[in-house]
C-alpha cells in the first residue's frame, strides 16, 4: 500500500522544500541587521522574525505566504537557530 503525502496534508514538508528560499532570506536579514540594536538575543530572533515575515510577504515568495506567521517563526527558530546565534555573537556589542 503506498501513501502519498502532499503539500497540502503535512505543512512541515513544504516548509522543508522552501529550505533554501528561506535560507536567503535569512542571510539577506542578517547580512542587513545589527545586532547591537538590540537588547538582547530574544529580542533580535524576534527582529528576525519580524523581517522575515514581512519580506515574504512583500516578495511573495514560492508559495511562503500561504503559510502561518507561527508555522514559519517554528521552522526558522528550530532550523536557523546556530545561524542567527552566530550572526548574534558576531555583533560584537
């Protein structure tokens, strides 16, 4: 018996086929933001997150914006968390 899960059924799997999309936004973001602006390391994921939203948005890119800002924010703090900790670290401040 063969089971074909689409897009549609678990939203997990087309956030993971957008890896890469989401990847340059990420390090458009933090190529773009200083962390020092910020009070702490909470503060700037959610700066991250903030950005990020609204860039897909504005973008509309492959599909992301069909998906929930809490379905996102999970995905990018559970795969992108070592990168924005060492954009964080790197800050210097």
């Amino acid at each position: 018996m063969k089971i074909i899960i689409t897009e549609n059924q678990l939203e997990s799997l087309m956030m993971r086929r957008r890896y890469e999309t989401i990847n340059k936004f990420i390090t458009f973001i933090l190529n773009n933001t200083y962390p020092c602006d910020y009070d702490s390391y909470e503060h700037f994921v959610s700066g991250v997150l903030y950005e990020l939203n609204d860039l897909i948005g504005f973008y509309e890119a492959d599909n992301l914006q069909n998906t929930t800002t809490d379905e996102l924010n999970d995905f990018v703090t559970k795969y992108f968390d070592e990168k924005i900790r060492q954009a964080w670290g790197e800050g210097n401040c």
